[in-house]
C-alpha cells in the first residue's frame, strides 16, 4: 500500500493511499480517499490508474463506469448515472514513459498529458469509444487545445561523477531512476517533482494546473516503473 500525505506545520496529514490490485499482470492500482478501504468497488474508491504491460503507458480515472460495463439500457449514454449517482468514468490524466535502450546511460524520459482547465478546473472528459481516448487521439496528433502536455525536465550531466543530476532544491536526498521533475514543453517551471528520500520514502511536490490525485497517479507511475537496467 502506498499513502500521500500533506506536510504541515501540525504533522503530516493523511490524503489518499493507493493499492496495486492482486492477480493483475500489469501496475494497475485502486486509489482511495481512506487508509484502511481500498476496495475497487467501494464508496471511498476516487481513482483507478491502469497501465499497459511493460509500464509504458498509464491511464488514470475517476471511480466512474468503463463505458464498456454500462447496463444494456445505458450503453452509449454519456449521461448515465446510478441510484449512488454513479456516472461514466473520466479520463484524468495520462502518463508516458519512453523506455531505455538496455545498458543506455541516458535517464528515461516522461510525457504528461491532462485535460485542459476550464474556469480553473480540469474539464470532464469521458471518452465513449476507444478512438477517442486520450492515448488513441494522442498517437493520431488529434490531441488539439483540449489537452495540457508537459514533458519530464532533463538532467544535467555531470562528468565528475559520471551521473545525471537535477536540482531540487534539498527536497530529495537520494539518487534514484524515479527522481522526476515535469514542465510545460519549452519552459523551465518545475510544476511537479518526486524524488527519493529514504528507503521506502518519497516526496511529491506539485502546484496549478495538477490536482492531488493527478500528482498522486505520476508519483505512483515513477515507483511502477521498472527495467532490467534501472534499480534505485
């Protein structure tokens, strides 16, 4: 089980926690707003992120509906919603990790995509068929203006030590392939950044346009990611 929690003044308070499902070949993982349920069909269930099977891309959602799994007099019904007030699942975010050469030197590299704000909130975007996911229209290059795309900052290396470093500011502590900092394409603004801290610790710093839950699913990406050339 894996938890976020915000640092205050007072201590840490707990935000949500995440659980990798059993018998799932792939990382997917439940995301819950409580420590103790994480039931993927419970009432505290928020989000789902699911990825393909070498861990390359990620999909996070809401706790809504597979448009797939709506009841017969519901299919195809954007609309639809359940006694609970249960609706069609969102796509809330997509991540992308380019996979390493093995034995290459250079840092893997990571493509973000959220969906575009409206009134300060991210729209709701809910996908009926699989050609208008956000993945497919990303493959196509029919993303548009409905998206926001951030891309993973790159290291700089260092030739005294042979390694790639970013600065985070005395945030992270440790070395680690999972160290991760994101900016819009072009700019140098660290809107998100997870790195080591210890050994089973992580910090996850992130600010507008991420929501919690979307910083959650990138961070838990990071620790999903793994390689027969990569450790730490």
């Amino acid at each position: 089980q894996l938890s976020e929690y915000l640092q205050t003044p007072e201590g840490d308070r707990f935000v949500m926690a995440a659980r990798k499902r059993k018998k799932s070949n792939s990382n997917n993982y439940v995301i819950s707003s409580s420590m103790k349920d994480l039931a993927r069909h419970s009432d505290n269930c928020i989000g789902k992120l699911r990825s393909n099977f070498i861990g390359t891309e990620f999909i996070l959602y809401d706790g809504g509906y597979n448009p797939k799994k709506l009841p017969k007099d519901a299919q195809g019904s954007v609309n639809y919603r359940d006694k609970d007030n249960r609706g069609v699942r969102k796509e809330l975010a997509v991540m992308l990790n380019t996979q390493n050469v093995v034995g290459a030197p250079s840092p893997r590299k990571v493509r973000g995509i959220l969906p575009q704000l409206v009134e300060g909130k991210p729209m709701e975007y809910k996908p009926m068929t699989e050609a208008d996911t956000v993945l497919m229209r990303d493959k196509e290059g029919r993303l548009e203006k409905d998206f926001l795309l951030m891309l993973s900052k790159q290291p700089n290396y260092n030739n005294s030590t042979g390694k790639y470093s970013l600065n985070f500011n005395g945030r992270v502590r440790m070395a680690s392939v999972k160290n991760v900092q994101m900016v819009y394409a072009g700019q140098d603004e660290v809107l998100f950044q997870f790195g080591k801290t210890g050994k089973n610790d992580f910090i996850l710093d992130f600010q507008h346009p991420f929501t919690p839950m979307q910083a959650f699913a990138f961070g838990l990406t990071s620790l999903a990611y793994k390689l027969a050339n990569e450790g730490g």
